[in-house]
C-alpha cells in the first residue's frame, strides 16, 4: 500500500481529539504506575535516599533549613499569636 506525500502529511498534521488525548494519558499513567510499583524500582529509591542522607553536607542542609524554619516559625507566632504561645501546657 503506497501513501502519497499529500496522504503522509495530512495523517501527521492530523489533530489528536480530547478522547485520543485522555486515553494516551491514562496509557501513560497506568505505565509509570507498574513501573513504580516494581521492586527494582522501590530498591533503588531506596538506596539513594540512604546514601544521601549519610552525608555530612545533606546532614548540615537539613539542620539549617530546620533553623530557618523554627525561627521564622517563633517570631511569628510571639509577634502576631501571642495567645498561641499561652496556650501551650508544659
């Protein structure tokens, strides 16, 4: 079956509908799901986040951003929230 160049270009030109559109996605979806679902997959993830996290330096990271977050977290609630801080039962 021969295509002329005329048929080629307007099957390539051709619109993609909402339906074709939502079910590549859902395609696609159920795909990246059984990938990620896959003990391999899980392993890896795994193995990284470990060794990321035993570093010094992601270590040191963490700690600032958990500085920077109990500060600004303080000043606001003894700036504007008074009334929060007096609730809390020691």
């Amino acid at each position: 079956m021969k295509i002329t160049k005329k048929k080629l270009r307007e099957l390539i030109i051709e619109e993609l509908t909402a339906a074709d559109k939502a079910e590549v996605k859902s395609l696609a979806a159920k795909e990246v799901e059984k990938t990620m679902k896959s003990r391999e997959i899980k392993d890896m993830i795994e193995k990284e986040v470990k060794k990321s996290l035993e570093s010094t330096a992601t270590k040191e990271e963490i700690g600032d951003i958990t500085k920077k977050v109990l500060k600004k977290l303080y000043k606001d609630l003894s700036l504007q929230h008074p009334y929060i801080i007096d609730r809390i039962k020691v």
